[in-house]
C-alpha cells in the first residue's frame, strides 16, 4: 500500500480542494489514481472524467497516466494551459 498526497491547481482546485491523499495498491500508475478518485463519485467524477484533458505531475515534473507511483509522492492535477 502507498500513501500520496494530492493537489488540484485552477479550476480542478476550485471544484476539488487544495489538496488531499489517496491511498493506493503498491504498483500503481497516475491512471489508478486519477481512477481511484473517480470512483469516489461527485464531484471527483466529474472533474476528473475519463477523456477530459488534464496534465499530471508527479513530484513537480510533469508525467502520463502510465508513471509509476511511489510511497510518499505527490501527485498533481490541473487543467492543460494554453497561451495567447
């Protein structure tokens, strides 16, 4: 079992918190974690819906849903940015 700790930037913070932690199986990805939180229902299944476009970081460098997690991580959420 792992223990990460969560953080949702911009609109995700917004409807989510700030922060949190999830627990998960040893082994897990970013993509079982972002599962894991949707399974949680409202308002975790709308805002993190399979197919809506969302970057993650783990550890403050940005990754896919398929990097591994480890014990003590942090794993963050956010909408993608554009510019102008």
């Amino acid at each position: 079992m792992l223990t990460i700790r969560l953080r949702f930037f911009a609109s995700l913070r917004e409807a989510l918190g700030a922060e949190g932690q999830l627990q998960l199986p040893a082994g897990s990805r970013v993509a079982d974690a972002r599962a894991a939180l949707v399974a949680r229902g409202a308002p975790f299944d709308a805002a993190l819906a399979p197919g809506r476009a969302l970057r993650a970081a783990r550890n403050q460098v940005l990754c896919d849903e398929a990097t591994a997690l480890a014990d003590g991580d942090e794993l963050a959420f956010f909408p993608p940015v554009t510019g102008g």
